[in-house]
C-alpha cells in the first residue's frame, strides 16, 4: 500500500526550525532504524478492563494514532517524524506499547498492517503468541483477542501514556479479513 496516497503533510515544524532532531538510519531494517531508547509507557484502561488483560492471550494490538500524536511522540524522543518512510516509526510505535503491555518485551509486536483514516493511521501488529500459533500453517483460524491502543500526549519529564481497550467488533473483523486473504496485506509503500 502506499503511505503517501490521498496524505497531506501536516503543518508543523520543519527540520530546520528543530536542528536537534535526528533523522532515521538509512538502510537499515525498520525495526532498528530509530536508535532512541524505548521510553517508559505505562498502559492505563478503564475500570472496568483492568485486571481482565490477559498478556498471554492477546493476538494482535492495533494503534490509532494522529499524524499529530506521532509527531508529538518522536519529537519527545529526539526524532523528527519523516512521512515518506513511516516503517520505522510504526516499528518503534509497537515497541514502545510492547514494553508496556508485555513486560517490558520491546520485541513482542510486529506490524501486519495498517489502514489509513483521515488524519489517523490503525496500524496492526501481531503477537508473538499469534506467529508461533500459525507458524506450522493452518486450516482454521485460531480466535482472535484483539486490542486497541491510543497513546496519550506526551508530557515533558513524565512517563508517555497509552490507554487500550478491547478492539471494536470492526477493527477485529478488518484483521481478519487481512489474515484470511494476505494478497490484501500489502506494507511495501510503509516499509520501504
């Protein structure tokens, strides 16, 4: 799929005006692109979900992010966000809820998918609980335990924030779908 179709740059910051800010390593796999530490996230959901997220059963994770949020994000972690090439910002993005959804294990998720709505991306990501259950091939599906992750804004000295809930019946129906036909997965504009 091509990142860039249909998105407009939003108005922000130009590398110029933020001199600090890195830049992605070229060349290099995605998920080692950002050479920033995974801050500190601390996953937070309502009531009523709290001690019901059961890690060890979670198969797939889906982010909804802003074009802003993310900018926010990187620019706290000293990186400016490059539109062209968002792999590896979608990479670091599932490191960063991995760490606080599995324990601190930034290796956890892997990014399947993504589609893109107005100004949000819903990026999914698969476990490692997902891959090692379909590894060896399979007729039929196993059930699907999907959740969703909205990370809040950054704020200066202060831990980032995400907040999760289980995953509305049309995110868990579209990873499905992207499961069942994998012609429809296509990451190659996004993982370039």
């Amino acid at each position: 799929m091509d990142t860039s179709a249909g998105a407009t740059r939003p108005l922000s910051t130009t590398p110029a005006e933020e001199p600090a800010l890195r830049r992605i390593k070229a060349r290099v796999p995605d998920h080692a692109a950002i050479e920033a530490t995974v801050p500190e996230v601390r996953a937070m959901t309502e009531e009523r979900f709290e001690g019901v997220l059961d890690k060890d059963h979670i198969t797939h994770v889906v982010i909804q992010v802003s074009q802003s949020r993310q900018e926010q994000i990187f620019r706290s972690v000293g990186y400016h966000y490059d539109w062209n090439f968002p792999g590896p910002y979608w990479c670091f993005l599932g490191k960063m809820a991995a760490r606080a959804l599995f324990d601190g294990d930034e290796a956890e998720l892997e990014v399947l998918n993504y589609i893109p709505v107005g100004r949000r991306k819903f990026i999914a990501y698969t476990t490692s609980r997902w891959r090692a259950s379909t590894a060896g091939g399979v007729t039929e599906l196993p059930p699907l335990n999907v959740i969703e992750v909205n990370f809040k804004k950054p704020l200066p000295g202060k831990p980032l924030e995400m907040f999760w809930t289980p995953a509305r019946g049309m995110i868990t129906t579209r990873i499905r779908r992207w499961l069942e036909e994998p012609d429809e997965v296509d990451m190659t504009g996004a993982m370039e």
